[in-house]
C-alpha cells in the first residue's frame, strides 16, 4: 500500500514539475509569464499548486483503483478479500491519506526545483529520471520484515511514509511516533519549498 501512493504521487508529479519548469524555457513563455503583474512568489505557489494536487489525484486514483480492483475480482478467494475490506476500512484509509500531503508536498518541491535547474527538457528528465531509484528503494526498505518504525526511523524521508503506512494498516501504530513522521515531512518539505524558491529567483 505504501508502495503504491509513494510511487503513483512521484510519477503524477513529475511531469507537470518537467513541463512547469524546463518545459516553458525551453518554449520561451517563461519570460511572458514573469514580465506579468504576478509576483515570482504568486508564480512559484501557482506552478507549486499544480505539481503537488497532481501528485495527490495521482496516488488517491491508484488507492481507488486497488479497491476497486479487489472489490471486484473473481480471481481471489473470499477470505482474502475479506481481510483486505477490513484492512482498507475509512478510518485507516483516512490516517493514510493525511501522509500523502506532506508526500506530495515534498516531491513537488524538489521536483519543480530540479526543474527550474535545468536548461532544457530533456536535461530535467535526466536529473530526474534517476531518482525513481531513490524513492522506490526507501519505499521498498519499509516493507522489509524485521525493519519498524521508531525514533530514527521516523525521521528518515520516504522510509518514515512506507513504515507509517504498514504500522497504520495493521493497527499497531503509536500516535507519537506518527506525530514524529507528520514532523518530519513538514520540515523536510518546507525546506524543500525554499530551495524551489531559491532556485526560482535566481536570474541565470
């Protein structure tokens, strides 16, 4: 499950943060668009906005899609499906999707960042294309027996989500260290944004 809304909430947010960044210089309408009454900051929030609510759509349609294709397979026995229904219960899916927020904040940050970095389209997705690895393997590492979520843990980006998630579907969760991850990702994503502002005001 983890697995699933991390990786769906990156790839709905890369390709806006490409088109959003070195997409329009490379088409040359970025400078229309700072020569406009907006301030850079009502730009960067406008831009910021569309990368991250793609990134949420992105990973609430696979979590749809997921029920809805176990809801209705004919393939899997009852008892399973049974168990699956009790794991993806309101309240649990309600806890899970309030981490994808900070996710989708965090990615959308250090994606238009590396965006607004490169010179050209192709150059964006080079830089970013690499870093499939980099949050697939964190994910991957939370779903690994043995591995918990604890003080460290929780502070560690990607592997915090994926650990939080498991603890939350199983029931086991411990609201300080789910209130450790929440503080976590906002810190994590708010120097995030400053990095995309940084990168966004710099003139060369």
């Amino acid at each position: 499950l983890p697995y699933i809304f991390i990786l769906y909430c990156f790839l709905g947010a890369m390709y806006p943060a490409l088109d959003l960044g070195a997409g329009e210089k490379e088409r040359r309408t970025l400078e229309t668009i700072l020569v406009s009454p907006a301030s850079r900051m009502e730009i960067l929030a406008g831009k910021f906005g569309v990368v991250s609510s793609f990134g949420i759509f992105s990973a609430l349609m696979g979590l749809l899609g997921l029920y809805v294709g176990v809801q209705f397979s004919t393939e899997l026995p009852v008892h399973i499906q049974k168990v699956i229904f009790e794991m993806l219960n309101f309240k649990t899916m309600a806890i899970v999707l309030t981490l994808i927020i900070p996710v989708a904040v965090f990615l959308g940050a250090i994606l238009l960042s590396l965006s607004i970095f490169s010179r050209t389209f192709k150059e964006a997705q080079s830089i970013i294309g690499p870093l499939n690895i980099l949050i697939i393997f964190p994910a991957i590492i939370g779903t690994i027996p043995g591995i918990e979520l604890t003080t460290v843990t929780a502070a560690i980006p990607i592997v915090n989500i994926s650990l939080a998630s498991k603890e939350i579907v199983a029931g086991t969760i411990k609201y300080g260290l789910l209130a450790e991850v929440y503080l976590s990702l906002i810190i994590i994503s708010a120097l995030s944004l400053l990095m995309a502002v940084r990168m966004f005001h710099n003139e060369e």
